[in-house]
C-alpha cells in the first residue's frame, strides 16, 4: 500500500519562517560573506537556530563556519560547532 504525501507530511513538524527566523537568515547570509551558502541550506541553518535545534546533515560542510549551530553527521557521528 502506497501513502499518501498528506499521509507522509503527518509525520512531520511544518515550520514556517518568522521574524526570527528571517532574522537568523540575515545573520547567516552575512557571517558568510565571501563564502557561498545556497539559500536552501541558509533557510536550514536559519530555521535550526531560530528554534535552537541541531541540524542533522550529510553535508556538514556546507555549515561550517556559522557561530552557534550545532551540526550533527553520521558521516562522523559527531556533533560539529559552528
């Protein structure tokens, strides 16, 4: 039996972006300066911050360097601080 994508997202906490998250936005965007950050993983990293969780990635480096944001891989199974 297939789910449904509704069926699939219930599993899932939606979190829209607020004035504090927009504001973890520009702080990333800004710290990294002179090193690219896709918006995407700038959004993730925002997002993680504003509600002061760690992110969970396989691409910890793309975060790397952004102060307060706890990166968790299982490439290493470590947890990496900005």
């Amino acid at each position: 039996m297939h789910s449904t994508s509704k069926e699939i997202a219930s599993n899932y906490k939606i979190i829209y972006p607020d004035y504090l998250i927009v504001q973890w936005y520009a702080f990333v965007l800004t710290i990294r300066r002179g090193r690219p950050i896709a918006n995407g993983d700038a959004w993730i990293a925002a997002t993680a911050l504003g509600i002061g969780c760690p992110l969970l990635t396989h691409n910890a480096k793309d975060f790397i360097g952004i102060p307060g944001l706890v990166v968790v891989t299982e490439q290493n199974n470590d947890a990496l601080r900005g």
